[in-house]
C-alpha cells in the first residue's frame, strides 16, 4: 500500500529517470520484430531538452508506444508488450513498476490473483450526518485552525492538488471546495479530466486528506485548516493502493500546468518498500521525480508530502553505528529537494511512534494521531477517524493555503520560508522509550529550533493569518 495513513501498511514508490537513449535496431512497435507480450508501462527519462518527436522515435524503435511526453523535464510514459524494450532502451533509462511487481510475484510464487477490493458507494448527501463534529477536532485546535478561520478561512483562488486516491465529489462538506475543473486521472501517466478517471473507487483517503484541508465550515461535521480554499482530486494512487512513477510524475506535472499553488502526497512511489539501500534503479526513480518537481516548483508550484509511516531515520549522511545518524532510507517525494517534508505527532505533541524523521529532511510536523486517537475528517458518505503521516501533510498544506490566500504573489520558496519562520519551535524530547523497555525508540538530533523529530516546529494557522510581532509576515 502507498497510503500513508494507519493502520495502512505504506509501500514504496518508484520512478524512471536517465539520460539520453540507446536503440537497438530498427524494431518498430507492432512490427514483425517486437515481442507481443503483456503490455507494460514505462517512464523514461531522455536527456534534458530531448524533442518530443526525438523521444517518440526512440521509444517506437525500442518497441514501444509512448503515451505522453514531457517535454519540460524530458521524460516520457511509454507501454511496450515486448519484454526487451527496457534493454533496448537502456535499463538505466527505462523503469516499470508493473514489471517490478510481476518479477516479485514470480519469485515468491505469489502470482495468485489477489481479491478485488470493495467498491465504496455512492454518497447521498441526504444521509451524511449533519451533527457538528468539530468538539473532536483536537486536531485543529492543536494548531489553532479555530482561530485562524475568525481571521480568514482562504481564497477561492488558491487551488490544492490533492495527489492521492480521488476526491468524493458528493459528499456535502467538499462539494463547494471542489475543483471539477482542475480534477484529473493521472494512473496512465497522462492526464484524464473525465469524472470518472479522478473519482475515488475502492479508497476513502483522499477524501479523507482533502477535508482536512477544506472541508466546509458550515457548523455540521468538520472543518478543514483553509475552508475558504478550493480543492483539485488529481488521483495516482490506484485500486490496489499502489502509487505508480507514472502516476506521480503526471500529477505533479498536471498541477504545475494548472498553475496550482500547492499539491498535497500522501503517499510515496511503489513498487518497493522504502529505499533504505540505494540500487541504479531507485536512482532512476529519484531523478525522475526531482525533475518533476523542480520543474513544479519553478512553475510556481509548491508541494508538501507525508514523511511515511515506516518510523525510519531519513538523515541522508549516516555513520554506521552512530546514534540519530540517520540509516540512508530515502522516501519519495518528501525526500526530494523543495518538498516540504511533514512528520507527525499525537495528541500529546510527541512524535508519533510510526513517522518517520530526519535531521534536514523533516521540515515541519503536524498532527498525525495515534492509536485510539486518530485525526477525524470526511470520508464517502461521512466522517472518520484515521492516523498517520497521511493525515498531518494536509494540515500543512492547509497552512500554506491560508499563507498563499495572504500573498497572492508570493513564489513557492517564499511560502516555504515563511511557514518554517512562523512554525512554534519543539524540542526534542528528553526521554522517547514508547514501550517502556529501557531502550530509546528513535533518536531526536538538533536542537529546539529545529532537529530530526520535528523540523522547524509545530505548524500555526493562526501565525498564518495573523503574523505575530517579530515573525515574518507574508505579505512583504
């Protein structure tokens, strides 16, 4: 699973990326000698100003088809049937996740057919409880979400990718928030606007994520940290849970071209669990999705992710035996450079035990929940309570849209800045034994201002709105 929210087990992402490309011959796709196996997806990465009808060239004389080219970052969705395309191209160039998934089946004898998940029902909005909820939202007073809507809830303006596993469009507390037009399936890695392709079918986590940010503030169930703010359902996490290389890099270059001013994952890339050892292949991945989101970011795009739930230190330097010196895991996209990277705490303002952390990765934290104490928000058909690392990037990215509804023109590192500026600084905790076995759990390096376990601080809607004297304010 990529979700990022428990008691979801999260899986991995992974992304092709490389540079120029090598053909073999004159084999052309559906001619005589290309292979006509199970098609397969692809994303492959050309070097940096490859033209589009170079890369197509490419692509059909390694017996493929290419499904969308980006031409702004060089990297290319291709399919092929034929089991040598990756060769051909180059298999430092070329990745499939579906191909990756099948050689594990295969080698773990497991390539029994896994049982569909359940399709979730439609929402009648006649039948969503319409008691308000917003006593449980311990959440939101944390971070002085409450507040911070007496000031102001957002502009309709900002728009909020939700990359993730679709937006309920029915449910009562999104269907003003909800942005049809912006609104995309990205599973092929290209963009599909139909209703149908960005709906949610078998998962409630992006609605749940997307309440979180701007559920309605309309006195009945919850309210999201910017209600005031409009919301995009860019789905890439598919039926099965998996977020795909193809599907992330399509959603990241969706939103950059709906001039989104942020984008919400939480998730991170399938196939693999997270990469703690770095193989030529998840290089690939992280050069891939780097270029999508450096071009994002460019384009006036900002993007939080969730930091996983795989409660690993994501320190990029590690020293073999030294305590908090990180294991040299990355998790993509939060690992990326210009993402900001979320941790989350419980309800008692400690790290939860399953986040993950990392001196100069975690960037903020947020609420996340713990056991018998999740984050509750909208799901189809009502509300409910779900925890993880998931549920703290989105109150993050609700911050940011209350700063980005205060300065219309300020550009993605700007935002940035601020929120770390105006984020209540948490050290770390003197004793972090969850179990009570004598033994520290994870261990927190830095200092007060800023350290493994919590980034900058805790978030604060309320400084969002209303900067407090001797912290940065937005606007200027």
């Amino acid at each position: 699973m990529s979700l990022l929210a428990r008691p979801l087990r999260a899986a991995v992402c992974t992304v092709l990326a490389l540079s120029g490309c090598v053909t073999a011959g004159p084999a052309v796709a559906g001619e005589p000698g290309c292979g006509h196996g199970r098609s397969l997806r692809y994303v492959v990465t050309f070097d940096r100003g490859t033209d589009e009808d170079e890369a197509r060239a490419r692509i059909a004389g390694a017996c493929g088809t290419t499904t969308v080219y980006y031409p702004q970052i060089a990297v290319a969705i291709a399919t092929s049937g034929d089991q040598g395309f990756g060769g051909r191209i180059g298999l430092d160039r070329a990745f499939s996740a579906q191909a990756e998934r099948l050689a594990a089946q295969r080698a773990t004898d497991s390539a029994k057919p896994q049982p569909a998940r359940a399709l979730l029902p439609r929402t009648d909005p006649a039948k969503v409880p319409a008691a308000d909820l917003s006593a449980r939202q311990w959440d939101m007073r944390m971070i002085d979400a409450g507040e911070a809507r007496g000031v102001a809830g957002g502009r309709r303006d900002v728009v909020v990718g939700v990359l993730d596993s679709g937006i309920d469009p029915d449910h009562p507390d999104l269907a003003e928030a909800l942005d049809a037009g912006d609104s995309a399936g990205c599973l092929t890695g290209a963009p599909d606007r139909s209703p149908s392709a960005w709906a949610p079918t078998t998962s409630v986590h992006g609605t749940h994520v997307a309440g979180i940010i701007a559920a309605a503030d309309d006195g009945r169930g919850v309210t999201g940290v910017a209600p005031g703010v409009r919301v995009a359902s860019v789905k890439v996490i598919d039926d099965r849970g998996y977020a795909d290389p193809e599907a992330a890099v399509c959603g990241l270059m969706w939103a950059a071209s709906r001039h989104m001013r942020l984008t919400n994952s939480s998730y991170f890339v399938n196939p693999w669990t997270l990469s703690c050892i770095r193989g030529d292949d998840r290089g690939v991945v992280h050069e891939a999705l780097a270029r999508a989101v450096e071009y994002s970011t460019s384009a006036g795009t900002l993007n939080v992710a969730a930091a996983t739930n795989e409660a690993v230190d994501l320190q990029p330097s590690a020293r073999s035996g030294t305590p908090g010196a990180g294991t040299g895991c990355e998790a993509l996209p939060a690992g990326l450079r210009d993402v900001v990277a979320v941790s989350a705490v419980g309800a008692d303002r400690v790290k939860a035990g399953y986040s993950s952390y990392g001196l100069g990765v975690i960037d903020v934290t947020a609420p996340g929940g713990e056991a018998g104490e999740c984050v509750l928000s909208t799901v189809p058909g009502g509300y409910a309570p779900l925890c993880g690392t998931s549920m703290a990037a989105p109150h993050v990215t609700g911050v940011l849209a209350l700063l980005a509804s205060a300065a219309p023109d300020a550009r993605p590192r700007q935002l940035r800045r601020t929120l770390e500026a105006q984020a209540m600084p948490m050290p770390c905790p003197a004793d972090y034994d969850l179990t009570g076995d004598g033994t520290q759990d994870a261990y927190c390096a830095g200092y007060e201002g800023f350290n493994g376990f919590y980034g900058h601080g805790m978030v604060d809607a309320l400084a969002a709105v209303a900067p407090p004297a001797g912290r940065p304010d937005p606007a200027r």
